[in-house]
C-alpha cells in the first residue's frame, strides 16, 4: 500500500530524534547565514544609493562595516550548516544500514525467500543512499526556509503591511504550492523509476550468475536485448523526472517574475501616496529580490524528493515488515539437549501438505537418518526444528520443552544446520569457517577442517587459510564448499547437528571420511541426516522412511 509523501517524510524525520541538537545548529547557522546573504545585498543597494546622494537610514560607513562582518560571517554559518548536515546525514545513513540489516535478520529465513537478491542489493544501497539527500539537504532547508521567511515578513510589516502580503503571498507560493503541485503530477514517476532501478539489479545480478548457462544454449543476445529494454525503460522514467525538474523550475521562474513586479508597483503606489519614502520602497523591492533563496531551495527539493520519498517508502516498508515467526525472548535457555520429540506433526506451505501426523523420538549419541524421494518432506522437518515455521498441528519439544518456549536465540545456539548449498562469502577460507565460532582458536579451526576433509585441500593452497575466495565461492568446487559448511558445523561445536544433504556433492572416499567424523563426534550430539544416498543412511543408528508426509 502507497504512502502519502508527509507520512513518509514524517517516519523519516522521527529517526532524526537523537540527533536533534546537532540538526538545531544546522537550522540556526542555515537562517543566519541566508540573512547574512540577503542583507548584503539590501546593504549594498542602501550603501549605492546613498552614494547617490538618496537619505538613507544609515550613514555609508555603517553600511561598509556592516557588510564587511556580514560577509565573514556568511562564509563561517555556511560552512557550519553544511557540516552538520552532512554529519546528521551521514550518521543516520549508519543507523539505517543497520536497521536494515537487523530487519533483514529478522525477516530471514522464511519472507526472504520471497524477495528478489537485486532489488534487495538496489535498497540497501542506492535507496539507502538517496536519503541522504533528505537528511542533508531536504529536513533543513524546510526549516530554514520557514523561519526565515517568517523572519522577513517581520522586517516587512516594519515598511508596510501591504509588503508583508506579497512576501507573505510570494514565500507561499514558490515555497509550498508549487513543490507539492509539482511534486504530486510526478510522485508515481519517481517510484517508477526506483522500481526499475531495482528490477534491472535483479535481472542483471541474475544474468551475471547465469551467465555459464546462458553460453552454453545461446542465449546471450535474447538476454542482451532485455537488458537493453530494461535500460530503455528506466532512462524514459528519467527523462520524465528530468522533464519535471524543467517545468519545476520554469514555474518558479514565473512566480518569482511576477512576485518582483508586484512588489515594485505596490512600492511605486505606496511612495507616490507618500505612506513610505524611498529607503522603505528600496529596502522592499532589494528585500524581497534577494530572499527567494530559502524557498527557491524548497521548490527544487521536489524534483529530488520524487526519486527521495520513493527510496524512502522502500525502506521504510522494509523496516515495517514482520516476521513471520517472532523470536522468542525472555523464556527457556537450552542446556545439554538430550532428546528431541516431535509429536503428531502436521505442516502445510499454504494448501499444500507436507507432513502428516509425524512422530519420532530423537536421543543424543545417535544419528538419525531421514531417508525418502524428493519433496516427501525430509527439509522441511529440519526447518521446523530450527523453527523456521510453526507447525498447523503436534509439536516439536527439546527437552521436553516445546520449540515456541525456547528463547530463539538459545536454540539456534544449540544448532548446526547445514544445508544443501553452503553459501561462500568473499573473504578468505579462514573467515569463512571462523564464522561460525568467532571465538574459535587456529588450532580449532584447523581441527574442524580436519574433521570435514577440508585440510588437506586449504594446505595446497598457495596461501592456505589465507586464501581469498571470490564471489559466492566461484573459485570452488561444489564439493569443497559443502565440506566448509561442515566444517563450520564441527566449529559451531553445537549440542544438535543438522545436515541436509551433507555428501550430494562428495565422492565417495570424501563422503566416507566425513561420515566417520560423524560417528567419532556423534556421543556428545544428537545428528538428524537427511540424504537420498544409501550409502550415507549407513552409519544411522535408525533410519526414518518418509513418504508422502509419513513415516513407512
């Protein structure tokens, strides 16, 4: 569901709470230095005229004093103002980052499955990025803006009330009609132009990891031309926000031409009537000339907050989101897990079953095998015991503690779950297996190796555990990423292991020296093996037939 832009503005305005004293100092430096500006010209109109030999209200060495202090001091506030702008700006892009990253954690495993790699990698960079602008150069200069504008309407109603109108009138119009008139025709633009920014992310990432495949059946030139249209696309939604910055700023030139018309014949009507003298018309019509500034400021920001407020939607929508499962706070910690239970299990993904009426005990020193055809149910028992979901009906308890009054951090504590692709990230071998125990030694981590069949293959390595291995573990074999996700099961040193699909992409001489790693290590552990493999169900002390949902 579509926000209203104040409301997204609102939620992202709050996030600026903590920093309020520091956005103060950018506000006050941001007034004062737009009035140093705009009095510089005032003061430089009253200095000329009085070299005109024109009565003025201030004597021409005054002036010059003043406009010297006045120049200095704009430098200095503009300096300040941007300063802490972009330090507020900056700092809370921080924060966001890790907000999102703390959502994203929470969302896992189950809603991130739904969500696309590249539109995920578009917002948590380029919409994260975006709002800066907002945070540095849209909350302030809406501030500023305001009171300045209010600051000169008092100078205004000194002069004439009739003054104070047209600024009033003037400030209205450029300041806040135009930019949410403007900003309104164009908002479904920009969210446009956002949403195919981070579709184009996920096709392109998509095709990049595909790109073997895509050699292989000739299919690179339909994917290029996609590409092409993609592209195509996105530069005619911008175009489209370019064409609005025009029209954005060709209305605002209009406003502001016939503001300053106004203004001169109102002053010229007033000074002929003899109700101000020529320093009042003077310091009015320079007045009014100069101080557009702050709300020209404002009637540009619509054309950033088009794309802004949609990455900011984005975001926002991101951080609202909520988890399917909560996790379990302020309950039961796990201690040494000796059993686990699961009772008249029953689960379903929306209409279709998955698991009927299942029962099995589980004890530790055992490993247990699950051992049926593809898509009778054997991964989604491993998930429901690290509680990715719940289960429609039955039970899951360790300990004889149902799964929903274990704290969730204590019970992924107790669990290795190993699936059936081991994602690799881009660091060396060493930090990819230290991951799982960050207090683990070297020795530790050499051991784990061991036990995974991993040692011998990092040791040929010109830089051994130093290795740097590249993106998503392109630089690896099937095979050795899987023995580095056992690897970080040994590591993780975990009360419960759970392996789906440990051996798929091992040879059997691989496959068997793992397995008896399992047997060495299986006395302090409880181990449920999932495989399709015979020959891994060999080492199971019992073997559990799933078919269809149930056990046979």
């Amino acid at each position: 569901m579509r926000k209203n832009g104040f409301v997204v503005m609102w939620h992202l305005l709050k996030l600026v709470a903590p920093l309020a004293h520091i956005m103060s100092l950018t506000v006050i430096t941001g007034v004062l230095g737009f009035l140093s500006a705009i009095f510089i010209m005032v003061l430089g109109a009253m200095g000329l005229a009085s070299l005109l030999d024109f009565q003025m209200h201030l004597e021409l060495r005054s002036v010059l004093m003043i406009l010297i202090i006045l120049a200095v001091s704009r430098g200095l506030l503009r300096y300040l103002e941007q300063m802490s702008g972009h330090y507020i700006a900056f700092k809370l892009l921080a924060l966001l980052r890790e907000k999102v990253f703390t959502a994203l954690r929470k969302l896992a495993f189950v809603k991130l499955q739904d969500k696309q790699s590249g539109q995920l990698v578009s917002l948590v960079t380029n919409d994260i990025e975006l709002l800066e602008v907002f945070y540095a150069h849209t909350i302030a200069p809406i501030m500023i803006a305001f009171l300045t504008s209010t600051l000169l309407l008092v100078v205004f109603a000194h002069i004439s009330i009739w003054f104070t109108i047209i600024a009033f009138l003037a400030y209205l119009t450029i300041g806040f009609i135009l930019p949410i008139i403007t900003t309104k025709m164009a908002r479904e633009d920009g969210r446009k132009y956002r949403d195919l920014v981070g579709e184009m992310n996920d096709y392109f990432l998509d095709s990049v990891r595909g790109m073997k495949e895509l050699q292989l059946f000739g299919n690179e030139k339909p994917r290029l031309d996609e590409i092409n249209q993609r592209s195509e696309k996105i530069d005619q939604a911008f175009l489209k926000i370019k064409q609005q910055e025009g029209k954005v700023r060709s209305y605002t030139e209009i406003a502001v031409s016939a503001f300053n018309i106004v203004i001169l014949f109102a002053g010229l009507i007033l000074f002929y009537y003899q109700q101000i003298d020529f320093a009042g018309l003077l310091v009015a019509v320079i007045l009014l000339m100069s101080s557009y500034g702050p709300v020209i400021a404002l009637s540009n920001l619509s054309s950033n907050l088009l794309q802004t407020l949609a990455s900011g939607e984005r975001v926002l929508t991101l951080l609202n989101e909520t988890p399917d499962l909560e996790d379990v706070v302020d309950s039961t910690d796990l201690d040494n897990v000796e059993q686990i239970t699961v009772e008249n299990l029953s689960f379903a993904y929306e209409d279709e079953k998955i698991l009927s009426d299942l029962n099995l005990t589980i004890n530790k020193g055992e490993i247990v095998g699950i051992h049926g055809r593809s898509g009778s149910g054997k991964s989604t028992l491993l998930k429901l015991i690290m509680r990715f979901y719940d289960p429609q009906s039955g039970k899951i308890t360790i300990n004889q503690t149902a799964l929903p009054q274990i704290n969730t951090a204590s019970l992924r504590d107790h669990i290795a779950y190993i699936t059936q692709q081991t994602y690799i990230f881009n660091e060396s071998i060493y930090e990819n297996i230290l991951m799982a125990n960050r207090s683990a030694t070297k020795e530790q981590v050499i051991e784990a190796s061991k036990k995974a069949s991993l040692h011998d293959f990092i040791m040929s390595l010109p830089e051994g555990y130093d290795t740097k291995v590249t993106e998503l573990g392109n630089n690896l074999s099937d095979g050795e990423k899987q023995r580095i996700g056992i690897a970080r099961a040994f590591l993780h040193n975990a009360s419960i292991i759970l392996l789906d699909e440990p051996t798929s992409n091992l040879d059997s001489l691989n496959e068997a020296i793992i397995l008896q790693s399992l047997q060495k290590v299986k006395q302090d552990k409880l181990i449920i093996l999932v495989s399709h493999r015979a020959s891994t169900m060999a080492i199971c002390d019992q073997v559990i037939e799933i078919e269809n949902g149930r056990m046979s």
